[in-house]
C-alpha cells in the first residue's frame, strides 16, 4: 500500500500545516504497514480482544483514529475559543499525534488475532518506534507513548492531554456499543 492510500484513508492528514509533519506521519504509516504486510488498511480492526469480548466485529481502526483526531481537535478549537488569548498549543502537534497515536496496532495484530508484539511488548512502543524512525519530532512519540494507561507515562503536554482524553471518549462510544454501564466493560 502506498502513500496514497494513506492520504486516502486520513483526509485529516490535509489539516496539517507543516510539510515534513504531515511526511512524517504518512511515512509513519507507510512504513508500518510494509513491515507488518497490510493489505487493506481500511479493515484493520480497532482492537481484537475487546471486540472478542464485547462481539464488536465491525470496528475498524481508521474509524476510529479519525475519530479520534476529530474529537481532539474539537477539544482543541473549543478551549482555544473559550480562553481567547490564555490557551497555547500547537493545532499541528494535536492532528499529527491523534494521526499516529494507534499506528502500532498494525503489528500488534495479525486480523483478529495478537501477535509477539502485542504480547512481549504490550500497546503502543511499536508506535513509538515507528515515529521515531519517521524522524518525527519527540513531542510526537510523547504523544503516543501517554496515550494509554497501559504505559507509565503521562502525558506532559496539553497536546497529548487532548489525544488521551479524545482516545477515551471515542473508546468509550464504541464500548457503548455494547453495554448500558460503561463500568462494566
Ligand atoms: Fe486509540
């Protein structure tokens, strides 16, 4: 798959002001869907074992990542209105970093099923390789690397803050999904 493809499935990748962000997150992906031999990034799950567990089949990772990359630029837009001139951030660092912060998904699964990735390194160092081998600013491996509680890392940055707190809620309304007590699942 080439980096058309890319483009094709994050049209949010256009938002990206600066030229070498927006090459390093379509290289990003480019190279990760290469090395873990993606045919059709477009049916690349959210996240096998809670779809097992909930029998969510038709949830997809670029759904969500652009969901993602939707909320937390709504985030973003929301409080930069709100707090006129008190709020700093970089607009940029937030669509970029919700961009690739799942971009180690694709070698954490194989289809459905977990991979040595997924079970010896555990969700999302992978993606942060990968960002890093992009020659993406650090601030964007932060950004991946705090997303999750799954690592110890927290986020350091509002830009991060803002595609943690995105992650969840997009999490959320797909668990939603599946329940009427989000504390259950
Ligand atoms: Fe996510």
């Amino acid at each position: 798959m080439s980096e058309d493809a890319v483009r094709t499935a994050f049209p949010e990748l256009e938002a990206i002001e600066d030229d070498d962000l927006r090459a390093g997150v379509i290289d990003a992906w480019v190279t990760a869907i290469a090395e873990n031999d993606i045919d059709d990034l477009t049916a690349v799950p959210w996240l096998p074992p809670t779809q097992r567990e909930l029998t969510l089949n038709d949830e997809y990772l670029v759904t969500h990542v652009r969901d993602v990359t939707a909320c937390a630029v709504a985030l973003a837009e929301t409080l930069l209105e709100r707090r006129e001139g008190a709020l700093s951030l970089d607009m940029d660092t937030v669509v970029a970093g919700a961009l690739v912060h799942d971009v180690s998904k694709l070698a954490e699964f194989d289809e459905m099923d977990e991979t040595a990735v997924y079970s010896l390194l555990g969700h999302p160092y992978y993606g942060v390789h990968v960002v890093a081998r992009a020659g993406l600013p650090v601030e964007l491996a932060h950004v991946v690397l705090s997303h999750t509680s799954r690592t110890t890392v927290e986020p350091a940055i509002i830009e991060a803050e803002l595609v943690k707190r995105a992650d969840e809620i997009a999490a959320a309304a797909i668990r939603w999904r599946a329940t009427d007590d989000l504390r259950t699942v």
